[in-house]
C-alpha cells in the first residue's frame, strides 16, 4: 500500500461527503492478514467517542488547513 497525496485525496474527499464527516480505509494487504491496519480521515466537525478501546488508538494530523 502507498500512502501518496492521491490516496490523502481519495480519503478526505469520501470524508467530506460523509454525513458523519469521516471515513476510513482498510490498509491490509489481503484478507488472510488479521492484523487491524486502518486510516482514518476526520474533519473538523465530527464527534469523536472516547471509549476506552480508543485510548490506544493514535491520532496523527496529515493536513492542517489553515
């Protein structure tokens, strides 16, 4: 998988038009991998829970706009 400003693109634009402003891309390389490798685009506006499963999640900004 190559994270590239075109995948960035892809991301943020499916989140825009996300009724819950959000939207997330399952980074596994085939369905025999179990391993649970997400990204995640959130925009200004939507509402983050804060169970406790997210506690070890890690949110990292890959675009401020200013």
């Amino acid at each position: 998988m190559n994270i590239d400003n075109n995948f960035i693109n892809d991301l943020l634009k499916n989140a825009n038009i996300s009724e819950k402003l959000r939207f997330n891309s399952d980074l596994r390389n085939s369905a025999s991998d179990t391993s649970l490798q997400m990204i995640n685009a959130l925009l200004p506006g939507t509402k983050v829970s804060t169970a406790p499963s997210l506690i070890r999640d890690c949110y990292l900004p890959l675009r401020i706009s200013g």
